[in-house]
C-alpha cells in the first residue's frame, strides 16, 4: 500500500477509505439541519496507517458559543451511499 499521501485532482476516487470516511463526516457535520457558516482550517491526522483514524480539524470563523454547540458525528448510511463510499 502507497504510503504517500499526496493526490492529484484526478486520483480522488483513489483516496484511502479513512479519508473518504473524514470528508463525509465533516460534510454530513457542516450540512446539518441547524445553519451554521463554518470555515474548516488545518487537518491533523493524529493516527498512523492501519490504524483507525483520529484527526483533528481546525473550525475558523466560529464564536465560542457556536463553538460549543457544534456536535461533530458520522454521516447517516444514506449519506455515505450517496457519495459513494
């Protein structure tokens, strides 16, 4: 398995799984029935390959009241269908 983490635009259908994972957490979290305007900033991928992943997403442009509102989940199975993942 390739260990290099750097992809082109036309290699995104080869994203590994954890990181499809990810991205349809963070969308399902930024498209939830409460509208929130939320800047995404750093990622930091805490875990190691062949691990479960753990990362860390900075949130810019949110209060600390809105901060401490926001419930990050996984997306619903329809949602990963729809994208399909």
């Amino acid at each position: 398995m390739p260990t290099n983490m750097h992809y082109s635009s036309t290699q995104s259908n080869k994203l590994p799984f954890g990181l499809k994972k990810l991205s349809a957490a963070v969308l399902s979290a930024l498209l939830c029935s409460g509208a929130y305007a939320v800047g995404m900033g750093k990622l930091t991928v805490l875990s190691s390959l062949g691990q479960p992943l753990r990362a860390e997403i900075e949130l810019t442009s949110v209060s600390k009241d809105e901060a401490s509102s926001i419930i990050p989940r996984l997306a619903s199975s329809e949602a990963y269908r729809q994208a399909n993942i």
